[in-house]
C-alpha cells in the first residue's frame, strides 16, 4: 500500500500508521456495509467506479468521501494495483442533507416547543430549529455544519464523539444518558440543565439523528427547592417524634404518682374513708388511668410511626387471647348489660403473632364495640379461616353506627366522630388509628360496615402464621 | 419484731415517697436516698438488707453504682432490685448484667409491689 500526504492530511493516519494495515481495518467505519469487494471488482474489470461513503479518521470521527478506484497496469495488461482517491465531501454533504431536511421538516419542526437539532453521520447539524437556534444563542443558520458537540461543554465533548458514533450503529428511539445529569452549553459560554430525547430518521441521504432538547433549569430549580423542603420535613418530623416520646415518657411519671397515691388511699391503707372520699378518689383514678391510656396510645403510635416497633412473634392459643382481652372488658359489659357472644370456627386454634398487639387490636375494638353500643345491646366476636392461611376477626355491635361519609376519616389520628362523642363515651381518638397501624404491621387488613343507627363490623385480617423478620 | 431493711433509692421525690410509704405501710423499715452518693452513706452506716434502684439517676446512675455493690466484698449480698420503666425496651436485660438479683417495672401498682418485694427478700434463719 502507498499513502499519500493528502491521504494522511484526511484520515490523520501517517504514512507509517497505515503501511502494512489493510485499508479497511482502517478507515472503513465497523459494522459499516459498503460492498467494496463489487466496487474493487468493477474497477479491475472496467478500469474505474466510483462511490460516495462515510470514512473513520484516526481520531474516531466520520467523514463523507467519494471514493474513486481506478485500476493501473503493468506492462502486459494485468491488473497490478488499484489507484484509489478520497475526496472529502463531508461539507457537501452536509448541506445536501440540509436541503433534503430543510424542504421535509422545518415547517413541521418550527411548530413544536422543543429545541430540535439534526446531525447526520458525521456529527454535522443539518437541521437546527430557531427554538434550538435561541436557546443555545445562536443566529439564524449559524449551527448549520458545525460539530453537535459545540453544544456541548468541553467535559463531555470527547465521550460524545464516542456515543454518536456508537448511536449509529444502534439507531432507535430513547433518552439521552438517562439517570445523567446533561447540560448544554451556549455560544456565550453559559451552561444550562437539558433532557434530550433522541430518534433517529431514515432519509434518502442515510441515516440522521433528531435529538429534541429541552432546557430544565426551572425544573431542576423546583426539583431541588422540593428536595430541600422535603429534608426539611423530614427533619421536622424527626424532632415531633422524638418530642412526643420524650413528652409521653415525661407525662407519665408525674401520673404514675397520681395514679399511685389515688390507688393506696382509696385502697383504705393510711384509714379509713367515707363514701364520698371513696368515690371522689375512684374519680381520680379513672381520670388518671384514661390520660395513662392516652398517653401510651400516643407512644405507641409515635413509635410505630417512627418504624421503631418490632413484633414478638409467639405461638398462642387464639382462643385463650380472645378470653383474656373479654375477661378485661367484662365489667365494662357487664355494667351495660352487654352479653359478648365469641365464635370461633372449628379447626381455628394456635396462630403464630405479637400476643400483646393482637390482644391490643382485640382489646380496642371490644372496647369501642362497648362503648358505642346502648345498654343490653349486643357485641359478637367472630372468628372464620380465610384462604391464604390467614383469618377473619370480626368484632360486630347493634349500637349507634357510623355515617357512611364518616368511614373514611376513622382510622386517622385524632378523628372522634361528632364533637362531643369523645366527651360521652370516653374515647380517645387514637384507638382505631393505632390498631389500624397495628394491623399493617403484621401484614392484614382492615375494614368496616356500619349503617348509621343499627350497628357497625369491624372486620380484620390476619395471618395465621406470621412469617417474622430474622433476627 | 425484727423487720426487713429497705433502702429505696429514687430521684423522682413522689415516686420514692409512694414506694416508701407503701413498703412502710407493709411493715418494713424503710430508708431514702435520692442519688447514689447519699445511698452510700446510708449502706455504710446502716447495712439494708434490700436496695430497689431506679436506674436512671442523677450523676452515677443506679445501674454503675449497682456493679460497684456488687464488686464490694463488704456489700455483695445485699439484694438489689432494678426498678426499670416499662416503657424502656431492654433495661430487664441490662440490669441482670449490671448484677440486678431482680427488677420491677415501673409505675409500680401499688396493690402488688410489697409481695412483689417481699418475693426478692433473703428468707431469714
């Protein structure tokens, strides 16, 4: 092989690079289809051809050639070798895709809001839209023929020479680096956060890439305004958390002696009381026990909320739980006249759970059910397998019922019904939010039907085996 | 009647005066202190034969001031009960380790505590 200045001017390879190599390994573009074996054929059997095509440079980039082979002699009329002559055509080339894009799709690509750029092979823009002209700050018909990657700030340009190059081999429709931060670069040097898009065109002059580019500066601004917000939020979060623990725990010890005290006294240890002091401490010990309630309904919620609750998982007769939480709601149904009616159906007996929670999400609907229901009414506790492995508790009264437009607030903090009920039936409005917490922690469900004025059915989920977390 | 030495050692007053007085209204003889400081001059002087220790104390906290008890030879066999909050997941544990012959949960019920305390008791000869 000979190689000529002109040749090494063009494809940046010198003399010596490119002695010995073949000339396709060279310069030919991988994966780039030319038959050039028909052409070489041509040019030894008619003495010429000539062809147009893209060609790599040394240093990755593709040019447009026309390629002419032309066949030399030696003295008896044999084919010695082939002459061949590269011309670069790239310029020529661009501004023909330009013309041929230019009639086809400015018209079209003017419309729309997004930045539009062309490039053909070669890196070359051959279509610049005036809203991709204004937004990288160029003038009218400026961009045409130059490189995409003077779009670009300089720390990108080189990994994209090798990206474009490596589109075209894959031409399909997709984002452009996604999960990337991109940014353009306008002629005044200023950078600005871009998403792009890009497709590619399949046009007469081969194949061209349309990248759609649009400037995200507001949107990151917001995004990042929101990112902020949200750490704030979080942090804010963080400390209502951390003070409603620190507020429970400091709450409960002055309690405690409240309780206490009220407890030894009515108890008739330092002597003896008459009935109205008896009574009088009895109303301070309900009173005290109800804010104790509260107050540990709060931790509870608090901690759960915080994710700081873990399960003890044990294996427990269901039957036995049921009994224990009715055992501590029987003076409450006794002193209305409430008969609770427990059925379980048969077969249904060991289940692996945290036995304190689910006596609690038993307890806090038994209670509720209580509470609400008018004096010798009726609660029922059911309990029925469901598919799954899992079973359905179902704590149902015949008392006052619940509005159909109040069901969706029930299971939310601080959400007694009417005003004025908390005051009646002594609730604290964290009963249901906590067992409904207490139920998503173990993995069930829960629901309810109520007609307002003939009762509710609280109706709960659970599996019977709790698979625990490894610890 | 020879009753039964308990120091109780709280820094919470009311607390420590509803253990006190319950305990007292039990018939034992009870003594006070409200850090660990004061407690020591107290076991010197007065040799308890049952400490309950709240654990979150001012200064030395009751769970130290516990293992110090228990490395002194003159002061190993006194029984000490933690008495832990209910609410403090783990403190059961860390007071076993600590050298606790036992713990009670706080708040404490007052029906219940002085069986409760009599259970920890050394039975007498």
């Amino acid at each position: 092989m000979y190689w000529n200045g002109g040749a090494e001017r063009l494809f940046g390879y010198s003399s010596a690079d490119a002695l010995g190599n073949s000339i396709d390994s060279l310069i030919v573009p991988p994966g780039h289809v030319d038959d050039l074996g028909r052409y070489r054929r041509e040019a030894l059997t008619t003495g010429f051809s000539t062809f147009e095509t893209a060609r790599l440079r040394k240093d990755g980039s593709l040019i447009f050639t026309v390629v002419s082979n032309k066949a030399v002699y030696d003295a008896e009329g044999r084919a010695e070798f082939v002459l061949i002559t590269q011309k670069d055509v790239t310029h020529l080339k661009v501004l023909r895709d330009a013309k041929l894009v230019e009639s086809q799709y400015r018209d079209l690509l003017e419309s729309t809001p997004d930045a539009i750029i062309m490039a053909n092979q070669t890196g070359r823009i051959v279509l610049a839209n005036s809203q991709a002209e204004r937004l990288f700050g160029y003038e009218r018909g400026e961009l045409l023929g130059t490189l995409v990657e003077v779009l670009l700030p300089s720390r990108y340009r080189g990994g994209h020479v090798a990206h474009r190059s490596g589109y075209f081999g894959q031409p399909r429709t997709r984002s452009m680096g996604a999960g990337l931060e991109l940014y353009g670069l306008r002629k005044d040097g200023s950078e600005f956060p871009v998403e792009i898009s890009l497709s590619p065109l399949q046009t007469d002059g081969g194949t061209l890439v349309m990248s759609a580019i649009r400037d995200i500066t507001y949107r990151k601004g917001i995004e990042s305004a929101l990112q902020e917000k949200n750490v704030e939020l979080e942090r804010a979060n963080q400390a209502k958390d951390r003070f409603l623990a620190s507020m429970s725990h400091e709450l409960r010890t002055p309690l405690n002696g409240i309780i206490g005290f009220a407890e030894f006294l009515s108890d008739g240890k330092p002597g003896p009381l008459n009935d109205k002091q008896k009574e009088y401490l009895g109303d301070i010990l309900n009173s005290g026990r109800h804010l104790l309630h509260l107050i540990n309904d709060m931790l509870d919620l608090v901690k759960i909320q915080a994710g700081r609750v873990d399960l003890a998982l044990e294996r427990f007769s269901l039957s036995e739980a049921i009994y224990e939480v009715c055992t501590g709601v029987h003076p409450l149904a006794v002193s209305k006249g409430i008969d609770i009616n427990v059925t379980i159906e048969n077969g249904i007996d060991f289940v692996t759970l945290d036995k304190p929670r689910f006596k609690q999400i038993l307890f806090n609907l038994l209670s509720n059910a209580l509470k609400f229901t008018d004096e010798h009414g009726h609660v029922g506790v059911d309990v029925t397998s469901v598919d799954g492995g899992r079973f359905r508790l179902v704590v149902s009264d015949d008392g006052i019922g619940i509005r159909a437009e109040d069901i969706g607030r029930l299971f939310t903090e601080f959400e007694q019904l009417e005003s004025g009920t908390s005051r009646r039936f002594g609730g604290t409005g964290l009963g249901l939010a906590l067992t409904r917490k207490l139920v998503d922690l173990h993995g069930g469900e829960i629901g309810v039907e109520s007609e307002f004025g003939k009762g509710s059915r609280f109706a709960v989920i659970l599996p019977l085996v709790m698979k625990g977390i490894a610890t | 009647m020879n009753a039964a030495r308990i120091l109780i050692v709280d820094d919470n007053k009311t607390n420590l005066k509803l253990a006190s007085d319950v305990l007292a209204f039990g018939g034992y003889e009870i003594l006070n202190a409200s850090d660990a400081e004061s407690a020591q001059q107290i076991i010197e002087t007065s040799r308890p034969d049952l400490i309950l220790m709240d654990i979150g104390l001012p200064g030395m906290d009751g769970l130290t001031f516990t293992r110090l008890l228990k490395a002194d030879e003159a002061t190993r066999h006194i029984v000490i009960v933690a008495l832990t909050a209910s609410a403090m997941k783990g403190d059961d544990v860390r007071a076993r380790e600590a050298g606790c012959d036992g713990y009670i949960t706080k708040p404490i019920d007052t029906r219940t505590f002085p069986a409760a305390v009599a259970g920890y008791l050394p039975v007498r000869a």
